[in-house]
C-alpha cells in the first residue's frame, strides 16, 4: 500500500487554518442588529409615525407591514441556513410566505380594478419617495447578509443571492413602513412591495459573485 511521504503530507496541511463554526443564532443576531440600526436610521431621519400607537393606522398597514416582517424573517432563515448547507436544508418557510405576501398586489389590483380606482396607483404623489426609501433602508441588511453568505458555502449561490434581496427589501420597506403613514390599500400594496422585487433582482445579479467559492 503506497503512503503519502510525511514532508508531502506536512506540505499539504501547513497552510490550513482554525474555522470558527457558523452558528445559526449568530447570524440572527446579526440581521437583527441590522434591522435595529435601520430602524433606528429611519427614526432619526424621518421620525416613526406616532399614529400607530394611537390608533389611527387602518387594518391594511398591519397586514401589509405584518406580511413584510414575516417575509423577512422567513427569508433571513432562509439566507442563514444556506450559507451551511446540510441534507434536508430547504427554504419551504420563505417559499410559502413569498406566496402569501404576492397575494396582497394581487388582492390590491383585483379590488381597485373593479371599483375602476387603479389609477389611483400612478397618481399617487408619495409613491415613488416610499420606494426610494424602502429600497435605501434595505441596505445595511443586505449587506449584513451579503457578509454571513461569504464566510459559508451556499450551493445554490443564486438562489441565495434572491433570498438575500427579497429578505433585505422586506426588511428595509418594513423598517421604512413604520414612518409611513399613508395606510391606504393601493399605496401600500405596489409601493411597499415594490422594494422586494428590487432587492430580488439585485440580490441576483450581485451577491452570486461576491460569495463564490
């Protein structure tokens, strides 16, 4: 039986070095830090909406903010398990709540569709600042999750660089909801969305390249 030489073998492990384990309750710490540094970015450039404590936010602020948290917790999970790939490792929580979330511009356009208020979508004079700044404060997320997926090995780096900007769009728009207080239903459903669909496509074109191994 033919054995490797000891200098060869001495050679091959000289330059290995000491991995510090990627803990999944680490990498929630750090999108949660990041979410809070947003959060609190958003309070002190554009100050909370005070209204929702008082009562004034309609139902559709809670179900459409609700679905943007949740959204982004299942896509952060899903990002954070990526980045250590195992069997049985599947984003079947991101996959259904990006199902659930997709049915509020859906409802949205069904309904102002048939009362003939869909106009109402391009008119409306706050939309395109909203997106703007949903998209902007999803940055420091992004990043965060950017920086997790290149200290692992993703197999799928596409499909986490999607997940990564669908979490980190949810995150941001959330964050930037919280300042929001147009609580209409069509305000909500295409200008509040809008940021995840960004961050989607530019999760997939950036982050496959930074995080390859």
């Amino acid at each position: 039986m033919n054995r490797l030489p000891n200098a060869l073998i001495d050679e091959l492990v000289d330059d290995l070095e000491p991995v510090r384990p990627m803990k999944l309750a680490h990498g929630i710490g750090l999108v949660a830090l990041a979410a809070l540094v947003t959060i609190g970015l958003v309070e002190l450039l554009d100050g909370l909406w005070r209204g929702i404590l008082a009562g004034e936010a309609s139902a559709y602020y809670f179900i459409a903010n609700g679905m943007l948290g949740l959204l982004g917790a299942a896509a952060t999970l899903a990002v954070l398990r990526m980045a250590s790939p195992r069997v049985g490792n599947t984003q079947e929580g991101a996959r259904w709540a990006l199902a659930m979330f997709a049915l509020l511009p859906a409802v949205a356009a069904i309904t102002l569709g048939l009362q003939g208020r869909l106009q109402q979508i391009g008119a409306d004079p706050y939309g395109l600042s909203c997106f703007l700044a949903g998209s902007g404060f999803s940055l420091l997320t992004f990043g965060a999750l950017t920086a997790w997926l290149r200290r692992g090995a993703p197999v799928s780096p596409t499909r986490a660089g999607i997940y990564t900007g669908i979490a980190a769009g949810a995150i941001g728009s959330f964050s930037y909801g919280l300042a929001c207080p147009i609580d209409t239903l069509g305000h909500l459903a295409t200008w509040h969305t809008l940021p995840v669909v960004l961050g989607a496509f530019a999760g997939r074109a950036v982050v496959p390249g930074l995080v390859r191994w």
